[in-house]
C-alpha cells in the first residue's frame, strides 16, 4: 500500500505576485536597492541581473510563504561542514527510517527482521532503543548497527581522496 503525501497549497498573495511579475522588468539599480531593502546587506559584486532577480523572488516568496524547517536547515547546515571538513569526500544524507518500517539482515545463513517503532526498534519479541543493540546481540560482538541493517556505507578504506 502506497501512501501518499497531501500537501495543502496556501492562498495566493496578490501584493507578493504582483512585485514577482515586475522582476523581470526592473531595472538593475532598482534590484540592488530591493537586495538590500530584502538582505540588510549589498548584493555581491558577481551577482548579475539574473541571479539578483533569483535571489530577490525567494526572499519575497520566503517572507510570505515561509521558509525551510529547522530540521531541514540543520541538515543542510550539518551538510557544509560535512563538505568543508571533507571537501572531496562522499556526502551522505542521514537516512530517516519511518515507524512501521521492516529490516532485513542475513547473518550466516539465518535471516533477522526488526521493525522500526516510534520509540525504537522491536526483535524478537524484545524492544532495542538502537539498531547497534540488536546487531551486537546477533553477531555476538560490537557492530554499528546502520551499517549491519545496510543503511550505511562502509567507511572507505582508502581514504577520502582515493589513495
């Protein structure tokens, strides 16, 4: 069974479509002011009339429309450090595994299910606050339990850059 997403379109704002509308008309002295009007900071040097316009309509539409949860923008404030530290290695977004959700691991020839709960994760008739809990309960010895479930790479050997 699929389940879908319903997702609720908020009412137009005319006064906010409107000042979209003018964008690709207004002259690029007038989208510097607008930039700083909207940014409380001057526009960058190499930001032509095209990305001023960009930037400009999503500021507007993010002021009246709402912006990125927080959750969202952690992640993606997580993400450039994850870049910065690392900037030639693999980015991974963290896997969110939904309630109801079933693992499947084969570990020597037996086959183990979890189910994923609100408040952690059921085994055999047992409830785990971790994955890691379980994997060392069926290897018998310290495991990371995403990447037993397969929900993580395995950390490369060779090192970020290859060598």
């Amino acid at each position: 069974m699929a389940i879908q997403q319903v997702v609720i379109p908020q009412p137009v704002n005319q006064a906010v479509e409107a000042e979209l509308d003018q964008l690709p008309v207004t002259p690029i002295a007038e989208l510097r002011k607008r930039y700083r009007e909207l940014f409380r900071t001057e526009p960058p040097k190499a930001f032509g009339p095209d990305l001023l316009r960009r930037s400009i309509a999503h500021r507007i539409q993010e002021k009246a429309y709402g912006g990125l949860s927080a959750s969202t923008r952690r992640l993606l404030d997580q993400l450039v450090r994850a870049a910065t530290a690392k900037p030639n290695g693999r980015l991974e977004l963290p896997r969110r595994i939904k309630p109801g959700s079933e693992l499947v691991r084969t570990w020597k020839g037996k086959s183990y299910r979890v189910m994923v709960m609100a408040d952690g994760f059921a085994h055999d008739g047992k409830t785990f606050a971790s994955l890691s809990e379980i994997a060392s309960e069926i290897t018998g010895t310290n495991w990371n339990g995403p990447r037993f479930f397969g929900l993580r790479s395995a950390p490369n050997k060779a090192g970020a850059d290859g060598r």
